[in-house]
C-alpha cells in the first residue's frame, strides 16, 4: 500500500488539484472522443439513469459583459457526478483577459465528497472541439477535403488540434476579423494554414465549416456555402447572438448536442425559426439518419455531460499517473 495515493480517494481528504497544463498533458482526443460519442448518445437516449442533465442555468454579470454558467451533470450508472461554472464575455476587442474561464469539481456521487477541482478551460476547449469533431465524422461528405476554420481564438486553436489529427484535410483556411489574429494563428501550428481575406474567400469550395468566433451578428452567410458542406457552429451561445445567417439555417438540416439547450440559448436556431431535426446523440444511437449528401449545421451549445467524461477521464489518467509513480 506503501506509496499509493488512497488518501485522495477518501472522504473528508482535501481534494486533487489539478490545473491547466496537467490537464492538457493527460486528456488526448483518442481517449477523450470515443468517451464523448459514448456520452451523447447517453444523453439522448434521456434514460435518468445514464444521465441527469438539466438546461445550464446563467446569471448575467452585465457590469462585466459576462455571464456565468452552472453545469451540472449526474451519471448513476457511470457513477460520475460533477459540476462546471464557466464564466463567458463578449469582451472588446482591447482586452487581454480570456472570453472562456472555468473550474471542474468532480464529486463522490454517495458521500458527496469533492475528489477533485480542476482547470475548466484545457476541458472546455478539448470536449467542445471533440464534439465537433463528431458531428464532422458523422454529418461531413466521405472524402471532404477543404476545412475552413472561421475566428482564430482558443476554440479555432482546439478545432484546428482535434480536426487535423483525427481526420484528413488536405487543405486548412482560416479566417479572422483582424488579419493579424490570423497571422498569428498560422505560425502557432505545425501543419500549413492558408489566411483568407474574407469569410467568402475562407468558406468557398469549403467541405467542412467551423464558426469559432465571438461575434453576435452573423458572420456566415447561405450563399456562400457549397451545398452538401457540413458547418460546426460553436460561437453565438445566446439567445440574442448568431453566426450563421437565416439562409443557411434554413437551408441546412439542423443537429444540435442538446434540443432543450438550443431552444433555450441559441440565437441561431431561435431567431431564424428553425427546427432542430436531431442531436448528435440521435444519430449516434441511430435514431434519426445522418443526411451526409445535405447541407448540415451542428449548432453547438456545450453540455455539463460532456465536461463530466472529460473531468472523469482527466481523474483516471490522473491516479494511473499518481500510482505509477
Ligand atoms: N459551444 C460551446 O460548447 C462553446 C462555445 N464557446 C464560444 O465559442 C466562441 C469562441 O470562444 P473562444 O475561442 O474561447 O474565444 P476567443 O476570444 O479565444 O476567440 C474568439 C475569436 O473571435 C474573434 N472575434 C471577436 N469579435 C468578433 C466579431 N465581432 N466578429 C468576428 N470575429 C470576432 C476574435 O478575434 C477571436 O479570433 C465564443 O463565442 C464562446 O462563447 C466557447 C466554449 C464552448
Ligand atoms: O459549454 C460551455 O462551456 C460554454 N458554452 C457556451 C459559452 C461558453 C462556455
């Protein structure tokens, strides 16, 4: 016993603190995505046992131009109970503080012991960008070979991480509303990035969209999207914020990761009037077809689900890690 880390697993012990850089240094979307896929379709199959996840309830910090999101998620079965509180800004365009900052506790589901705190924003990044990676594997043509990536902050940088290594691009674009964001973006990754002028010229010809932006007014355009394209829109995560324009949303068939969260928070699907078709979930659990040959939308909100198998996953990795040593 001498050596392993059991205190850390019993009730009333301080609880694991695990940041940023450790997380990022044990989740890998190999391990994380096929927990995600596995979640989602939990989710849909809205079996209380798989798991309880209620609509994120949000306080506005209006003083801030932020608000803050509780995240809490129960898996009986699974055995993971845990909470996210995300706080998110429309900030200006001067400031240097973060659009994203959140905090994981990962609980004991019987004794209601914290077991862990850790960094939120490695987590958010990752399970938001796996997520659509899913939709992408799922909803994009077979043989899509054109990404256009559009704003170039955390998420682009995410998407761009999950998007190369898990599937085959042959070319990447990317768009941002100031050039030098770009710019910079490209010489921060490894692979060869083409900057684009103008969303049209990033999104033309483009197989697969991602809109990772913090605009509150559409930005992507119908017209320009090649039909039969597959766009993974994770921005505009308020009821009075868009992306997308109507002509796309009404367009495309609409997925969502959660029905109740886009009727609730997207402006997207809100204001253009259109019906969510499917969840992710649905299509993984092969309820409702995936119409690859269409145009598709995947209007991401982000669910406490998600960030419970990323924050139990980190955990895992953390003791493997811990009793090893
Ligand atoms: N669906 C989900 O699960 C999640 C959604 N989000 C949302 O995704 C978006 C991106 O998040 P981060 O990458 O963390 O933010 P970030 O601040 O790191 O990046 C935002 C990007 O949007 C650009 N931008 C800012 N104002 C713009 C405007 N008016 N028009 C076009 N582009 C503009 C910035 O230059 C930057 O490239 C945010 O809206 C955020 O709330 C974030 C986390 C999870
Ligand atoms: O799911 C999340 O986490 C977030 N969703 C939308 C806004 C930022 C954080």
């Amino acid at each position: 016993i001498s050596g392993k880390p059991v205190i850390f697993t019993m009730a009333g012990a301080p609880p694991v603190i695990i940041w940023e850089r450790e997380v990022e240094s044990l989740l890998h979307y190999k391990e994380l995505i096929p927990r995600l896929e596995e979640a989602l379709g939990k989710f849909s199959s809205r079996d209380s046992v798989e798991v309880i996840q209620p609509v994120r309830s949000t306080v506005p910090l209006q003083k801030h131009n932020g608000f803050l999101g509780l995240m809490p998620t129960y898996m009986e079965n699974d055995g993971v109970l845990s909470t996210k509180l995300v706080c998110f800004y429309n900030r200006g365009a001067g400031s240097t503080l973060p659009s994203v900052s959140a905090t994981v506790l990962l609980l004991d589901p019987e004794s209601g012991h914290m077991k862990a705190v850790m960094d939120g924003e490695a987590i958010t990044s990752m399970r938001t960008a796996g997520a659509s990676e899913i939709s992408a594997k799922l909803l994009m043509r077979p043989g899509a070979e054109v990404l256009a990536i559009l704003g170039t902050g955390q998420q682009a940088l995410s998407h761009y991480n999950a998007f190369t290594e898990m599937l085959s691009f042959k070319e990447v674009r990317v768009w941002n509303h100031r050039r030098e964001g770009a710019e910079k973006f490209c010489r921060s990754v490894s692979g060869p990035v083409t900057v684009c002028g103008s969303v049209e010229e990033a999104v033309r010809g483009a197989d697969v969209i991602v809109t990772v932006t913090r605009s509150t007014e559409p930005v992507l355009c119908g017209r320009w999207v090649k039909p039969g394209a597959h766009v993974a829109a994770v921005g505009a995560c308020r009821p009075d914020w868009r992306e997308l324009d109507d002509s796309l949303m009404k367009e495309a068939v609409v997925y969502a990761d959660s029905r109740e969260g886009a009727m609730a928070e997207s402006g997207d699907v809100i204001l253009s009037g259109v019906e969510v078709f499917a969840e992710l979930g649905d299509v993984i659990n092969g309820i409702k077809p995936a119409y690859r040959e269409k145009t598709t939308v995947f209007k991401s909100l982000g669910m406490g689900v998600e960030d419970a198998v990323a924050a139990n996953l980190v955990y895992e990795q953390w003791k493997a890690k811990a009793y090893k040593l």
